[in-house]
C-alpha cells in the first residue's frame, strides 16, 4: 500500500468512525471538498502535511492520532 492509499484510508476510517460525511469533515477542517474527495479517492498523490493536519484539526485530534494506525506500518517505499 502506498502512502496516499493509507492516507484516503485513514481518513474514510475516521469518518465512518465519527458518523460523518467526507463533505462534513471537508467543511470543518476548511478545506474543499473537491480537495478532500481527490485524497479518499486516490487521485491526489502528494497530500501535503499542512492539508493532513486541517483535516486532524477539524477532527480535533492530534497529527499523531491520524498515524498512529496498523495502515501505516508496511508502507510501499516511495523510491524505487
């Protein structure tokens, strides 16, 4: 699994979790939906740390909470 994989995962996990839209969670942490659909829907591959930590925010939990999950233990290497 690729990082962007494990990232998209993560968050649909965290909605579910929550019992929240990804529409939802794309208004509360300031980011567009167009946004946030391209990362769930893996589109976007290179979601940047700033975009991650609006979404931990809107969440109200810490960027350490978002990868502190078993997905992102065996992660495909990004250099090949």
């Amino acid at each position: 699994m690729t990082i962007g994989e494990a990232v998209g995962e993560r968050i649909l996990k965290l909605c579910k979790d929550r019992n929240l839209t990804v529409n939802k969670l794309a208004t509360i942490s300031g980011i567009t939906q167009s946004t946030l659909n391209n990362i769930v829907s893996r589109r976007n591959h290179s979601t940047t740390v700033s975009t991650i930590q609006k979404i931990c925010d809107g969440l109200e939990i810490t960027i350490l909470d978002f990868f502190s999950d078993p997905i992102f233990e065996h992660l495909e290497p990004e250099i090949k």
